[in-house]
C-alpha cells in the first residue's frame, strides 16, 4: 500500500481506498453548532472528490443552517441534530 492524494493505493490490484474516521463521536461531548458542523465536513482530505457522496449527508443540515440564518456558535435545533446524527 502507497499513499497518493491522502488515499491508499494497492499497487498490486491497482485500487485506491480511503478510511473514514467517524469524525461523529467526537461530537457527542460538545452542542453541534454550524462551526462544529463544517470542522467535521472539512476534515475529510478529498483532494479529487471522491468521498463527495458520504459527505452529502453533514452538508445538507449545514445548507439549512445557512438558509436558516443560525449563527456560528448557536446550537442548531433538534431537527437539525437529528438528521446530522443518523
């Protein structure tokens, strides 16, 4: 196994990989605000995009949040948490 563009690749059957961390737990601890919420869609390096499709899931919560007018630090509503959390 090599690393190119932050991924795995399998020299020997020519297959790139990526391990996700569930970067979710982390926010078990803490209120999920917006900051909180782009940190853990931001900390996923994805240089060629693709992991795009397991990261749709936080960015939709983040959208309404922008459409919403909540603020950085402003806890986000239960709705909001529930969908981020599943």
């Amino acid at each position: 196994m090599q690393m190119v563009l932050g991924l795995s690749w399998d020299v020997v059957s020519d297959e790139l990989s990526c391990k996700l961390l569930s970067n979710l737990d982390c926010t078990q601890e803490r209120p999920v605000t917006k900051r909180v919420l782009l940190s853990v869609i931001n900390s996923v390096y994805d240089p060629i995009g693709l992991m795009a499709p397991a990261l749709l899931l936080p960015k939709l919560p983040m959208q309404e949040a922008w459409r919403g007018k909540i603020g950085w630090d402003e806890v986000l509503s239960v709705e909001l948490e529930h969908k981020y959390r599943l």
